[in-house]
C-alpha cells in the first residue's frame, strides 16, 4: 500500500527564465504567492509553520548567505522554522522529501517546500562546474556540466547503436511540451535538424541537447494526509519516495549505460508505495541533457535497457504516449533552476493529477506520477518521489 | 671489460695540481652511462611562418612547446624513456640532476615536482643547474662528482629547455624545446649482469666573462645583446674549440690522467686501441647557438659533427642542445666529444662507446623523424599564445583552487607520481587516495598506495568544445582503465579531438595543466597512442608503464 501520509494542496511557481529584473528573494516571494493561491479552500500564509528550502549553487552564483533565514524574511514568514536543503540537482525533490518526513513525524503541520535558484546573474562562464573542483584540485579539470552526461552518450551509442537523432527526438519533444507551458523557459518548437545542426558544446552533446541555466522559483505546500481535505478537495498524496548515492566522479561509475542512483531510488520508490513503474501515467525525469532523459526511463523501467532511444523516437513518451514523459517541458525547455527544477517538476506531477494542465494534459488512467532527479558531481545522487491521487 | 674506475687517480691533492692553463680538461674517475632517453614537444613551427611576420630565414623548422608543456614536462618524457630503457625502477635512483637554462619556479619545487613526476623517491639526492644553456653540462658534472664520491650509485642526469625568446629577436628563429637524459652509474653499480655500453671519461670547461644571451630577472622573455661576429670570432669558436681539442687529444699535456685510465679502460678485452691512440669514430656534438658554428670547429678538430641533423630539425635546445644531439651517435662504438656552451662558458665530456647504449636507437628514431610529418603544425600566432606572449584582453579568470592550497599539499603527490590507493581485501583500486579513505569495490578501509600504471583502454570520453580558460577547446576527457587496474578521468590533447573512440589504447604523459600568476599546475593527460603525436611523447609515455 501506498505510503500516504502526506500530501500536497497547494502547488505554484513563478515563469522560469533569465529573470534579471527579480532577485532571489523576489522569485521566492512570487513562488510562495503562487501557491498560496492554489490552495483552492484557501490558506493564511502564517500557517505554514515550517519552511524547507533548497538551494543548490548558492555560493557558486554569488548568493554566498543563503541559508535558513532568507526565504522566510522574503516571504513574509520571518520567525517561522526553516531548514535548508542542499542535495545536488535532486535538491529541490529531496527537500520535498524531507518536508513530507517533517508532517508525517508529527512535528509540524503545515510545511512549505520551496526551491529557488537564481543562475542567470553571472556567466555562464563563471559559473561553470571545471571551476569548481571538487575532491581533488588537478583531477577532473575541464569538467563542466556537460561532461558528466557526455561520456554515457558516447558508451550507449556504442552499445545500443543510440543515435544522435534518437537524443534530438527528446529535445524535440520537450520543446514541443514547453510550447505548451505558460511556465517554460523556452517556448519554441525546434526540429531534429535544428538540433542536429545547434553548435557542438561537448561531443556528442549539442547545444540543443543540453538544458539552460535558467531562474526561477517553485513552491509546494504539504500538510498531513488527514488534514487535507480542510484546504483542498483535490488532494494528492506522497505515495512514496527513494534516495540512493553512487561514487561521484566519473571514473567510480560501475557502468556508462545507466545512472545506478536512479535504478535503486526507484525501486525504493516503487517498493514504499507499492506503485510499479506500469502504474505511471506520466513522469517528470530530470533530461538536463537529451541522454539523461534516455537514461532516466530505462532505470526507471519504462522501457528496456538500451531501448530508450527508440522508445523516444516512436512516441512512447510523448504527451499522446504510453507513459507521458516530462510534459511541461523538462529541464531542456522549462528550465532548470537547480533548487527550484525537482520542486517545479512536483508541482507539474500534482497539476497533471488534479488534471489543471491545460493544453499538456494527460490522460490519467491510473492516478500515479512520478517525478525524478539525478545529479552530483557524476550523477552521485538520485531522488525519486511518487504522488498519487488514490487514498 | 674490467673495471675502469680500478687504479685511476682521481683525488690527486691541491698541492699537485697542474697550473690552470692545463687543468682545462682533466680525466676523473670514469662513470658508465647506463641509458639515455629523449623528449621532444608536440608541435612544430615553421620559419616560414616566423620569417611572414619579421623576416629572415624561410626554410627549416623548430620544435616548439603546446601550451601544456614546458621544460619540466619534456625533461619528464626524457627522464621517463631513459628508465625505460635502462628497465630500471625510479625507486633505484639515488638522485636527480636536472640541468635547465629557466626551471619553471624561478625559485621554488621544480625539482621536487619533477622528482616526484619521475617516480623517484623522496629521500633522492641531486639538484637543478640553471642560468645559461650551460646547466645541462653543470648538472651532468655534478652528477658525475657525486657518484665519484660514492654519494650516489646511480644518478639520472636530465638536460632540458624550453626557452621563451622575446619575439622579433634573432634568438627567437633558433630557439626550439627539447629534452634529452642519461642514466649514469657508478662502476660497482653498472657492473651488475651486463658490462656498461659506454663510459664518460674526461671532461673540459673554459669560460670568459662574455654577455651573450640573457634574461633579467622581471623580464619573461630571453634577450640577445651581442654581435653575431663578435660572438663567433671572440667567444665561442675559441671556447669550444679548445675545449674540444682538450677531449679530443689525449696526449694532451694537461690530460696525464686520461691517459692513465684509458690504459685502463682498454686493457681488459684487447679489442680497443691502444691507450693514446684515437679510435677510428670520433664524433661531436657541439651546442650550436648560431646553426652555422659548430660544423667548423668538428672538422678542426678531425670528427664527424653528429649533432647536426637534431639541430636542423628541431633548432637550439639550450641547455639539452649537446646532449640531445649526442643520442644519435651512442648507439655506434667510438669516441664521442659532447660540448655545450652558455652564458660565457664551454664544457664538455668525452664518451667513450664499446656498444649501443640502450635507449639510443629509439632516440635516434625519434629524432630521425623530428622533421618529417605527423606533428602538429602551431601558426606563430598559436605559438606566441602557447608561450604566454599573446593574451586575451582583461584579466584572466582563476582556476578556482589556488596551487598553494591545502589541497594542492593533499593532493599534488599523489597526481604527480599517479598514484592509487588499493583494497587488501578486494583489489580494487581507487584514485586518487586522498579522496577516498575507503574502498569504492567493498567500503573496506584496509588501502595501500599503489603506483598506476600509466597505459590504458578509452572507457568512454567526450570532447569538450566549451572549456573554460585556461584551457582551450576541443579537449577531450578520457575515462581510461589503465593496464594492471584503476581508472581515471583525464584531459586528452586537442590533436585527438577528431580520432578518438572507444577502445582506443591511450598512454599518459605529464603535461602542465595551468600557468596561473606564474605558478605552473602539473597533471597527466591521456594521449591516443600513434595519432599523429611525435613519436617522442609516445616512447616517453609507454616508458612509464613499468613503473606500475
């Protein structure tokens, strides 16, 4: 059985973007409102009485203070508890995670989980990844972002016979869903030639095949499961959750064809909520680059190792697809703020549920969605969390 | 061959000193040269290219430095192949004598961060002899005195430069980069189960207060001050040219000990000429600043000018120049006069060659095709950016980590000697061991460091087109199972961006990662074995693998 003890009534972010005109305490501000107001019974702000935030990159893009105190002063919550989570790209999920542990432990009732990230105030150049070694000062030099996805690329094409139409066909897609969010960084369809053609940024990735760095903010309100119904009629439940670690670096990984964290924090998922993979009906994986997308649905056991490509290509996680696969979007057209991306991609899972998705709406069959991130210096962490509307 | 070192006189006293004038060279106690090994830059500029923008000389070409190497980095590939070739450990070294013009610190580890490079250990003796393309000599000299006095057994006597000329200079269109190293022993300990290949025997120095070519301390680039004619007619033909009959004639005057232990020397097998006699080959490599000097003085002095070929080819390697020629002409038996110059000063030994010294034939090979193609091909342009002399507008974004950290003093050991840490339970070896107090295979906590060995197959790799200064794009980053286990995640070359695939066998090289404030930054990058690098990184690079 599903676990179920908690769950979300109130989901909302802001538009993901170059937001130059907000700070990160704006974004924040904005995020929180946002969700205020999707709680459709209504809340009083000063109800939550906890805060979790996450932040990946704080110091790293100039917010070296982030810490506690900054999103509840932002927000009109100063005095409130508020922790603040740094957990890699699963940042933002495993906050979630945390806060939902917070409410089922008893210890608060109300707990606003909030990502906010803000990459675009610097250069891409400053904030690249090879500037930061870490573990090591000489070792890993030159790695940027791109370099710890690249090299399953080019190890999957060589076993699968993946090609790079396979990985345009999920920034096709994505492209297409991001069109149809009001909340995506980018809202532009593109072609596979388009991406075939984009400028080489790390063989054999293509600008097209990588996400932005993107502003943006993402906030959730959970509550005891028991609780629900006094502020919303459309509840949806954490079903259950998954954390698995992996050696960082690159050269630890004990295969090039699948993210290990993934594989076991889903079926520490799966195995809490009792939800298998067939019972999705749509997923929000963490696609920062077009291979990781492909990555993400064999270790999550949508499709079959090595088929993942060719699942793309045929459809099967298109928004008309067997399993909807990142429907607002993904990191590569919504964005990926990294403390806000797992927090927006439970907010697009409980939109989806409640079926407020617009023009991206699924078909729910089945009530379940799951949503994913990965990530580390080498995909050293992966958080998965299931929702669901069954109770 | 009986032992040389046997009745010689090398501690003759203050009081029986010949007068100056005769001390020019001098027969000390022999020591055997055991191995020599080369190392030569990646890329290669042609004079052409130079001429385009100042003129001059448009044929012929000079090996140059990438932007990763410098003169530890081919003084490493030299140092490497001469172990290799000897199939000695660095741990049996006794010390390291590095004779560079400008070591890379000024002041600072240059000779512990090549040291430790070279896999020697870290109680080894020896030094760095630097201020003039005299220091190759310098440091062989000071090798050679410290096995004659029995401090050390074996010495590894690397000679390198890679001088950065100020541009527009005369100096500039000779100057290229190189490495050359021998391996020298003392008798007892070259005895072993093979005779020695080779013996040096005499030495000469004779100097005079000349300024020539120069560097002031602020200055990054060196200078040239004198006058061609000047220089030919007044210092260096009457140095080294004196300094070459002294080694040459032994029945010189002052030379009574030559001619006391080449008597010995030759007495063992019956297969030398008599002692005094000149051997049929008689060769010289000479430095040769100006390219045009050196091949009258060899004719005076009635050898063959065997350095001539590497000087055309690869230009003037400074202090490496004399020994870098000599490669060629070890592996024939004879007499060999090496002979460098700098800063006002001749210096030269005498090589006495009954066999091939091993690691000659693959320099030789290696030099052979310095000049013909497969190298990189670097514009002036590309060249001036390599050495620094052409930046980007506005300050340069830092590494990150500054070299003096804490982290660097964590992390600098383990990176420079490649080391490992491995699992007594398991096997499994994680790298690098400051980051990893347990074991990756098990979580065991049982680890002891271990020696990588530096040979391996492409896992996987990308090719980055977006890196971020200071390094420059396409670069490859190779996961690499090195042969006799572990893996690493290393920068390749741009000169494999386009050829690289899975599977592909790659060896590592040491290679300067950053120039940052004037602080070099050493690693080792995975280069694809025969892709068009010069042969000289390949051989120094597979030379390392029997360290692991």
């Amino acid at each position: 059985m599903a676990w179920n003890r908690v769950a979300v009534v109130g989901a909302g972010l802001v538009k993901f973007g170059e937001l130059f005109e907000q700070s990160y305490e704006q974004m924040a501000a904005g995020a929180f409102s946002a969700a205020v107001a999707h709680v459709d019974k209504g809340i009083e702000p000063r109800q939550v009485d906890a805060v979790v935030v996450a932040t990946q990159r704080g110091s790293l893009w100039g917010q070296e203070g982030i810490g506690g105190n900054t999103v509840p002063s932002a927000i009109g919550l100063s005095g409130v508890a508020c922790t603040r989570v740094e957990n890699a790209c699963p940042s933002g999920s495993d906050a979630f995670r945390v806060g939902a542990m917070m409410v089922a432990s008893g210890v608060h009732d109300v707990v606003l989980v909030i990502g906010v990230e803000k990459m675009r105030d610097k250069s891409a150049q400053e904030g690249l990844l090879a500037r930061a070694a870490s573990g090591h000062p000489i070792y890993n030099r030159g790695e940027t972002a791109p370099v710890l996805f690249a090299p399953f690329a080019t190890r999957h094409m060589h076993e699968f016979g993946t090609t790079p139409e396979m990985l345009a066909a999920v920034a096709v897609k994505n492209h297409h869903n991001g069109c149809l969010d009001p909340y995506a960084h980018f809202r532009n369809e593109v072609t596979v030639e388009q991406v075939l053609e984009s400028p080489p940024v790390c063989h054999p990735l293509r600008l097209l095949d990588c996400c932005p760095q993107t502003d943006g903010a993402a906030a959730i309100i959970i509550t005891a499961a028991d609780h629900a119904t006094r502020f919303t009629d459309k509840p949806v439940f954490v079903a259950g959750f998954g954390v698995a670690t992996d050696h960082p670096a690159l050269h630890e990984k004990s295969t090039f064809v699948g993210l290990p964290a993934t594989t076991e924090a889903a079926k520490r998922a799966y195995g809490m909520s009792g939800i298998g993979p067939s019972d999705i009906d749509m997923a929000e994986v963490h696609d920062c680059f077009t291979i990781t997308e492909i990555l993400d649905i064999e270790d999550l056991g949508f499709v079959e190792k090595g088929k993942g490509g060719q699942a793309t290509i045929d459809g099967t996680t298109s928004l008309e697809g067997r399993l909807p696969v990142n429907t607002s979007g993904g990191l590569l057209a919504k964005g990926h703020p990294i403390g806000a991306t797992g927090v927006a991609q439970l907010v697009e899972c409980t939109w989806q549920l409640r079926e407020e998705a617009g023009e991206r709406q699924v078909e729910i069959r089945h009530g379940n969605a799951l949503q994913h991130n990965v990530g580390g210096r080498g995909s050293g962490v992966s958080v998965v969390n299931i929702l669901t509307r069954n109770r | 061959m009986s032992d040389p070192a046997q009745g010689t006189r090398p501690g003759a006293g203050p009081d029986e000193a010949p007068p100056p004038e005769e001390r020019v060279a001098h027969r000390a106690q022999p020591v055997a040269l055991v191995a020599t090994g080369v190392g030569l830059p990646s890329c290669r500029l042609r004079l052409a290219d130079l001429a385009a923008t100042w003129g001059g000389s448009t044929k012929g070409e000079l090996a140059v430095c990438d932007a990763d190497e410098d003169t530890l980095t081919l003084a490493w590939a030299a140092g490497t192949a001469a172990l290799r070739a000897a199939g000695l450990s660095p741990r049996e070294v006794d010390g390291l004598w590095w004779g560079t013009s400008r070591p890379p610190f000024a002041e600072g580890p240059s000779h512990s961060f090549l040291a430790t490079a070279l896999g020697l250990p870290s109680t080894c003796g020896g030094l760095i002899a630097s201020g003039s393309p005299s220091a190759g000599m310098d440091a062989l000299f000071a090798a050679w005195d410290a096995v004659a006095a029995s401090h050390a057994g074996l010495a590894l006597v690397v000679t390198s430069d890679a001088l950065v000329p100020g541009t527009g200079t005369a100096t500039e269109a000779a100057t290229g980069a190189g490495a050359a190293a021998f391996l020298i022993a003392s008798s007892g300990r070259a005895a072993g189960t093979n005779p020695p290949p080779a013996w040096i025997t005499t030495r000469a120095t004779l100097f005079m207060p000349a300024l020539d070519r120069y560097r002031a301390d602020a200055s990054p680039a060196t200078s040239d001050a004198y006058d061609p004619r000047l220089f030919r007619e007044e210092v260096f033909v009457p140095l080294v040219s004196e300094v070459g009959r002294r080694l040459a004639d032994p029945s010189h005057p002052g030379d009574a000990l030559s001619r006391a232990a080449s008597s010995v020397t030759t007495s063992g097998d019956g297969q030398r000429e008599a002692a005094g006699q000149r051997p049929d080959t008689f060769g010289c490599s000479i430095a040769d600043p100006d390219g045009k000097l050196a091949a009258g003085i060899a004719r005076r002095l009635g050898g063959d000018l065997v350095s001539a070929s590497s000087r055309q080819a690869i230009g003037d390697t400074g202090a490496a120049s004399a020994f870098l020629g000599a490669l060629g002409a070890l592996s024939r038996p004879g007499e060999l006069a090496v002979i460098s110059y700098g800063g006002g000063r001749a210096s030269g030994i005498k090589i006495e060659i009954s066999q091939p010294v091993p690691g000659s034939p693959e320099a030789a090979a290696v030099l052979g095709a310095a000049g013909e193609s497969g190298r990189q091909v670097t514009s002036y342009t590309g060249l001036l950016r390599a050495r620094g002399q052409l930046d980007a507008t506005g300050d340069p974004v830092a590494m990150g980590v500054p070299p003096g950290s804490a982290a660097f003093v964590r992390g600098n050991e383990e990176m420079l000697a490649l080391q490992g840490a491995r699992c007594r339970e398991c096997g499994t070896i994680s790298t690098p061991p400051s980051v990893h107090p347990t074991c990756t295979g098990c979580g065991g906590s049982a680890l002891e460091t271990v020696a990588l060995g530096r040979s391996g197959v492409v896992e996987t790799f990308v090719v980055n087109h977006t890196m971020p200064s200071p390094f420059q794009a396409p670069l490859p980053l190779v996961v690499v199972d090195l042969d006799g286990g572990g893996r690493l995640m290393l920068q390749g070359s741009s000169h494999d961006a386009g050829a690289l695939a899975i599977g592909d066998r790659v060896h590592l090289v040491l290679r300067r990662y950053a120039l940052e404030r004037g602080v070099a930054v050493y690693g080792y990058k995975a280069l694809r074995d025969g892709s068009g690098m010069p042969p000289g990184a390949t051989l120094a690079a597979s030379g390392a693998s029997g360290t692991a």
